[in-house]
C-alpha cells in the first residue's frame, strides 16, 4: 500500500487490491502507478464525483486526461477507487483548480 496527501491535506490510501482492479479494467495504465500518486498529490483540477468522491484530473500528451477517483472518509483516512483515462475533459463540477 502507498499513500498520497489530497490538495485537503487528506492521506489517500492506494492498496495493491486497488492497482490490481485499476490494471484488470484499464490495462493502458498499467506503468501509470507513480502518476496516479503523483495526480492526488499534483491535480490539475479536482472535479465531484459520484457518491462524494473526487476526480483528480491533469492532462497527459495533447488529448489525453488521466484520472483519479478518489473518496475522503475522513480527515484522516482516504481511498483511491479507480483511474482511467479520458480522450475529453472530465464532467463534473470543477471544486478546485490550480493557479
């Protein structure tokens, strides 16, 4: 398991039972694992996501956006869900934008 601290200051658990469903599903991420950290830690924009979940987005190449799906238990505890990668933007309400 590694973690990653969230723009809200929250560590993001990454548990290999996470990796392996993400590389099961999305097999073009699996050399991805460090950027799915990295994401968390560095978005781009967070955007909602479903069931109180955050979507953690930077753009990679020239139209391809990889994301981060991501739920904040608490302010101690948080759990990456899965990650994907996108030939648009992400839908959803941008929550936070960097500068």
């Amino acid at each position: 398991m590694d973690i990653a601290i969230s723009v809200n200051k929250v560590p993001i658990r990454f548990t290999y039972e996470r990796w392996y469903h993400i590389t099961e599903n999305h097999d073009d991420l699996a050399s991805y694992f460090h950027e799915i950290l990295d994401l968390i830690e560095n978005p781009e924009i967070i955007c909602c996501g479903n069931n109180s979940s955050f979507k953690a987005t930077k753009i990679f190449g020239k139209k391809k956006w990889l994301v981060v799906v991501y739920k904040e238990i608490s302010k101690n505890d948080g759990v990456v869900i899965t990650a994907y990668f996108l030939s648009t933007k992400p839908k959803g309400e941008v929550i936070w934008k960097r500068h």
